[in-house]
C-alpha cells in the first residue's frame, strides 16, 4: 500500500495522547489504592490538556485524508458495520472525556461523587474512568480498521491490534516521564518503568508481526485473479498508459533498500534507542528524555509508514506492467 | 432475489476497447458524471474509467494466446467494500443487486477502494467521491429507451457480443446459461466474494468434419449408370424429361 501520511500522524498521534492520559489517569489510582507513594504536585490536568491537543493534533491530520472533509460528520453513521464509522465516534468520545477532566480541574470544581472504602471518587476521577474506556475503544478501532480488511493479509492480524495498543501507550508513558521531569513532580519512576516495559513489549509485538508478514504468501496469484490456469501468464497491457488510480493508490515507488533501512531505522528509534535512554535517565536529565520522546515519536512514524508499505493488496497483481 | 450481472467471454472478447470508450462516453454524461481525465492528449494520460480492457500472453512463444481481459466492479454478492464505508454511501442495491455509490454521501476516505480485492473503485480527481461501474442503472430502467436498449452500454458496444448482461439468479436467463454451459467462472474465488460478474474461458471449438460430409460417397449419379432414356422422338409421360 501507498503510505498515506495522514493517517500516520493520526495514529501515531493519537496513539501518543491517549498513552498519556492513561499514564497519568492509572498513576492516580496506583497513588489511590496506595500502590504508589504519592508525590507532591499534580499535574494530571496538564498532561489531560496536553493529551486532548494531541487527539485534535490527529483529528485535524485526518481531515486530509478526507475527499470531502465538510462531510465528515456523516462518517458515524454505520456504526454497526464499520470500524472507520466507530473510529470517527471513539476519538471525539476520547476527546469530550478527557477535556471535561481537565476542565474540572482547572477549574476547581470537583466534588466527590461517592466513596470506595476509603478511594473518594470525584467528579473528575469519574470522567476520566469514562476517558479511559473511550480511549480503549479507540485504540481498538484503530487497529480494527486495517485488522478488519482480511484481503491485506498483513494487517489482517491480532498482532496489528496489539501493536496499536502497545505502541500508543509506550510512546505516551515515554511522554509522562518526559512530563514528570519536566515539572519536576509526578511518580517518575512509575512512568519511567512502565514507558521501559512497554516499549520492550511493543518491539516484541512488532517484531512478532515482522516475521509473520516475512512468511506470509497471498493466494491471490494472476492465475486466480484472471481465471486462466497456465503457469506461465505475462502482463501485456494494463488498459491504461498513463497509470491510473489503481496503481497510484496501492502501490508504492520506494526500492527495496529504502524499504530495509525504514525497517531497521524504526527498530532502533523507535524501541531500541529510547529503551537504552529510558533505562539510563534520571529525575534530572530533562534532555535526554526529550531526546527519547522525540526519537520514539520519529521512529512510530516511520513505523507507521512501513506498516503501509508492507501491506501487499491483491489488486496489484493486475497491474504488472504499463505496456 | 434478482442479481443483475455481466458475463465477459473471453473466448471471443478482441480488445477492441469499444466498451471501453462507450463506457466512458455515456456515464461522463450521465448521472455518474463527470469522468475527468488528466493530461488527456499528452503522453501520459490518466482519468477515471469504471472499465478497462488488460491484455495478458499466456503461454511461451510460440506456443501463447492473448487473453484480452475486461476489468471492471463485480458487483459482488457479498460486496466487502459496502459494510467498510462509514458513512453508507456505498450500498448494495436489494432489488437487483447492483453495487452503487452515493456521491453525495461519499467522503472520499478511500476505505471501501482498500477493502476491494479486485481494485474495482476509484476517486474521481474533481469531484473527490469514490466512482466505480454503475451496470448502468440509468439505462436499465429508462422508459424513455427503446426496450433493447435497457441495458448496459458496454453489452451494445460490443462487437463481438462477448458481454452478456442478465439476471444470474434466473436459471433461464442468457446469462445464466452461458455460465452453466459455458463453463463461467468468478475471480478470485479464494476470498469468497462472490462476484456476480462471470467469465468465460477460452475454449477450443472443433467440429470433426469426415470425407463423407464433404462428397456424397452414395452419389447415386456417380454410382449409377445412367438411366433408362426414352427415345428423343417420343412423347414422355411428364411432356419435359428426356433422359
């Protein structure tokens, strides 16, 4: 598949916001449930702000993805069938929950709603709770909408949804740390930990999916495709000289070294480089923290793009040659 | 359950490109208009087309066929491109199973050309909707058509008749039996879409043609000797015959 730029900074993005809302909101409830030492300061609202301009960050990114942008409100119709439609309810679900907490904050009207033993549950704590489980639809529609299309065998995977999962939340815990430092407050080694463990778990994952879609051979052949049965078929000509949508939209003109050296550049910016930076960070080098979120963040990109190229539609086989 | 589809034979399909252009020509002007082009006279011109006429040489020289292949939308039974589409502007029809996009509905997000193994959809570079072949359902149930011509545009163009359009859920319809008899058959099969558009194969026709069908060998003038002959003088029975 062609990489479509707008939906990689959609989903790297918001995969990014969503991991640090659920960084800070399950940071609250470890420090809560007295699973954690509570640290002086709080700047959850903070990070919930910063979490919703990534979600709009995203938003924004794909509109241009859009033919007919205007008409995008129409995309929540078919919630029953399409994980696109239940994307395009999720995300803004995501984005109401987590602004109204940090709205509440901000504004300093919260007020405890009811008690679990000795954990007050406030307003806030309520619409974060709300803000988590849209963000787990989200992450699940995400991936839903590549894991869904069995015909790209690649995508088509649990794998792809763990990846989404585990590659949104280990970039937004990266950014917690990141956070934590910053402002000097917050349960740094909390973030730190978790940014580590999650981030090995998604190379894991991916590289779990790397050597799925090494192996994997489509049974669409040009035999199938034209319903000749000759081993030997040559395409003469595709019925267009001057390409056409099919060979514009589903096919991609990066050689094979690019393709190599993405693959290798995301495995080490994205995972490996971070991870060794993470583990190495204290609460005082702001620098290479920045550096480690910026790198992540670089490196999902690319990933994001290869998980594109890698994708081998089956349309393409009709389109082998111009004339 | 009507299901309104194509059989393309590939038997006697030429490449001529004649559905092609009268493709092109009818629905750049009808209601699934326009169908822009880029760059139409220059070398390397591209647009919108619902059909195009690949060309494949199966087989080593010299021992190959050319196996012209009209592409067009399937217009699967179960069409993976319609339950994908957020917004539903891409929908089956129930009442004779053409696949249709509602432009007005269309964002343009491109998902439903994703979810279609056979690359049958493309956007329209002017009007940003997904386009893809109608069956020409602006002709089919025109009144105002003379009956013959209630049918898709690229089955009347065909010089070669190697289109045939019908219903294929009627066993008795042409289309029907030219998939029964003919051997018809769907493409990629492995996915399980069930494309209502058929093809047939090609297929060697051979007569056995003997002697005896050329030249009578029981001539009964050649195994015969000539027949009794009257004498010239004489009236005959017939007042004519003299043999």
């Amino acid at each position: 598949m062609k990489p479509a730029f707008s939906v990689i900074f959609l989903t790297t993005l918001i995969g990014a916001g969503q991991g640090l809302f659920l960084a800070y909101y399950s940071a609250e409830w470890l420090v809560a449930l007295n699973m954690l030492a509570a640290t002086p300061g709080n700047y959850s609202a903070h990070a919930a702000l910063l979490s919703f301009i990534l979600m709009t960050a995203g938003l924004v990114a794909s509109f241009y993805h859009l033919g007919h942008p205007e008409r995008a409100w129409r995309a929540a119709a078919m919630w029953r069938t399409s994980w696109l439609s239940r994307e395009v309810i999720a995300l803004p679900s995501a984005m109401a929950a987590v602004l109204v907490f940090a709205l509440i904050r901000f504004g300093g009207f919260d007020y405890e709603v009811f008690s679990l033993g000795k954990v007050s549950v406030s307003l806030s704590t309520l619409a974060g709770f709300i803000g988590v489980l849209a963000i787990v639809a989200l992450f699940t529609c995400t991936a839903m909408i590549y894991a869904s299309l069995k015909f790209l065998r690649q995508w088509h995977s649990p794998l792809t949804v763990l990846n989404f999962f585990l590659m949104g939340c280990a970039s937004g815990f990266t950014l917690a740390t990141l956070m934590a430092v910053a402002t000097a407050a917050g349960p740094f080694g909390y973030f730190c930990g978790m940014a580590i463990a999650l981030t090995l778990a998604a190379s894991l994952s991916r590289l779990a999916s790397l050597s799925r879609n090494r192996r994997l051979r489509s049974p669409t052949t040009l035999q199938s495709a034209i319903g000749v049965h000759h081993p030997t078929i040559r395409q003469i000509a595709q019925g267009a000289m001057g390409g056409s949508f099919n060979t514009r939209a589903f096919m991609h003109s990066y050689g094979p070294t690019v393709v190599r050296m993405a693959r290798r550049g995301f495995l080490l910016s994205a995972f490996l480089l971070p991870l060794l930076l993470l583990i190495i960070v204290d609460e005082g080098s702001l620098a290479l923290c920045f550096v480690a979120v910026l790198l992540q963040f670089l490196g999902l990109l690319v990933e994001r793009w290869y998980f594109f190229i890698e994708a081998e539609h089956p349309q393409n086989v009709y389109y082998q040659m111009i004339s | 359950m009507t299901q309104l589809a194509l059989v393309i034979d590939l038997n006697t399909c030429v490449g001529c490109h004649a559905c092609v252009t009268s493709c092109k020509e009818w629905n750049t002007s009808g209601e699934a208009g326009p169908m822009v082009d880029r760059n139409p006279y220059g070398a390397e011109p591209t647009g919108t087309f619902f059909n195009r006429v690949q060309t494949f040489e199966v087989g080593e020289y010299p021992h190959t066929q050319t196996v012209h292949f009209p592409k067009s939308c399937l217009h699967c039974e179960d069409p993976p491109c319609v339950p994908v589409c957020p917004t539903g502007a891409s929908y089956k029809r129930p009442e004779d199973g053409i696949v249709l996009v509602d432009y007005d509905k269309c964002i343009g997000c491109e998902y439903c050309a994703w979810a279609c193994p056979y690359g049958a959809r493309e956007i329209d570079e002017q009007q940003k909707v997904m386009k893809k072949c109608t069956l020409c359902v602006d002709r089919l149930y025109d009144e105002t058509l003379p009956e013959r011509d209630r049918k898709p545009v690229c089955v009347l163009s065909c010089p070669t008749s190697a289109r045939i359009y019908g219903d294929i859920h009627d066993p008795e319809s042409e289309a029907s039996i030219a998939i029964n008899e003919a051997g018809g058959y769907q493409l990629m099969p492995e996915w399980g879409t069930q494309p209502a558009n058929h093809y047939l194969p090609r297929r060697k026709v051979k007569i056995a043609i003997h002697e005896e069908d050329l030249q009578r060998v029981d001539n009964p003038l050649r195994k015969e000797d000539r027949g009794p002959r009257a004498p010239s003088t004489r009236t005959t029975l017939d007042d004519s015959t003299s043999w």
